[in-house]
C-alpha cells in the first residue's frame, strides 16, 4: 500500500494514457518529417524522372514550417495553396526542391523582416501571408508561382536579385548565391525561366516555368525581371 501511494497510483493510470497518444503522435511526427526530408532530397532519385511537383512543394512546407508557425514571438504566416491540375514533370526532383526551399524561405525572410517594424495592430489587420500557385500553361509546360504580400523590393533590386552574392539582408544572414543557384538549376539543368514581379509596397511574386518534358524547350530567356501589372 505504502508502495502504490509513493509511485501515486491513481494518477499515473489516468496520465499514462495520455502519455502513451503523445509518443505515437511524437512517432509520427518524426516518422513524416523523415519522409519528407526523403522526398525533397530524393538522393534515390538522381537521375531526371516524372515527379508530382505538389509533393515536393508539400515536403519543403513541413520541413519549414516551424519558420511560418504562429508562436507568442512570431506573428506567424498564412501558407495558401493553390494547386492546379498538372500531370507529372520531367525533372530533378531534389534540385527544383531547392528551389523551392530558397524561393519560399526568401519570402518568409522578407515577411519576418517586414513584421520587425510594424505594429501589432498593422499585422493582425493585415497577416502575413504566402500564395503557392501552380498551374498548366500551354499544355507544355507548368508555373509555379511563390508570392508574398511583404514589402516589394525596388527596380534597382529586383534587376540584381539572381546576381550572385548580392543579398538585401544584413551581413551573416544570407550569402546571395540562393536565387542565383535557383535561376541556373532551373535555365541550364530544365530548360526553363524564373522571374520576379514586385514594387515597393506591393509584395513580391516569384515564377519558376519549366517544361513538362525535356524534350519541349522553352523559347522564352532563361531568366527575365519583369514589373507588376
């Protein structure tokens, strides 16, 4: 009896059920941000394949997503999909996951940036947020479109942005060389473009188009600079 009272019998039969839901869901947690580190490296997967671009975009989320999570010191960021219907696309996969992970980081970046100097009433009237858009274009090719509602960048910026080393944040926090690596995986290994649209003020949107066979180049510039309409 002195043995049940010490170990507080009663209250570990009604926590260890608890306890036992918060290790499976630990398990599974671990279980799917193992997977999708898998699945945005696919080091299995080196040479160029048919791959479902929703799922790379889906794993570089869960693998950032403590970054847009809403914390008691971080306002968090509104992460909306807006996937199209797209067949599978001739690439590879581990490298436009890169891109992926470099475009959307740099949006986070420019939001948590953004957010440091405004107030709380501004960011709750008005919440971060990223727009991922896919899209069919031309039966050809596809569009991934990575916008944020941050605050722009100017024409001299936006010119210099795939530039290598050049970088707008503060010295030790980025090396400059993200889109310049993002623009050759995506001119010189898929035949494809990557611009940007954006004024101050007005956010900033990304595009990565890129053929859905290899076969199918696109006869448009590897990379342009565009203004928004």
């Amino acid at each position: 009896m002195d043995s049940i009272e010490a170990i507080d019998l009663d209250f570990m039969a009604e926590d260890l059920p608890k306890i036992l839901v918060s290790m499976k869901m630990g398990a599974n947690r671990i279980r799917e941000i193992v997977l999708s580190l898998r699945n945005f490296s696919r080091l299995d997967e080196a040479d160029m394949k048919p791959v479902n671009i929703h799922e790379g975009i889906d794993s570089t989320l869960l693998i950032l997503q403590n970054r847009f999570k809403q914390t008691s010191g971080n306002a968090g960021i509104e992460i909306i999909k807006e996937y199209g219907d797209i067949p599978l696309v001739e690439c590879y996969a581990g490298q436009l996951n890169q891109v992926f992970m470099n475009l959307i980081s740099n949006a986070i970046d420019a939001l948590d940036s953004y957010n440091s100097k405004r107030t709380l009433e501004d960011i709750e009237a008005n919440p971060s947020q990223i727009v991922i858009r896919t899209q069919l274009r031309n039966s050809d090719r596809i569009t991934v479109q990575i916008a944020d509602n941050g605050p722009g960048m100017t024409e001299v910026v936006k010119q210099r942005l795939f530039d290598p080393f050049f970088t707008t944040k503060a010295a030790g926090k980025g090396t400059g060389l993200g889109l310049a690596i993002s623009a050759q995986i995506v001119a010189e290994k898929h035949n494809g473009s990557i611009w940007c649209i954006s004024e101050p003020g007005q956010g900033a949107e990304f595009w990565v188009e890129i053929p859905i066979n290899q076969s199918s180049k696109l006869a448009t510039a590897s990379t342009a600079t565009l203004s928004r309409i």
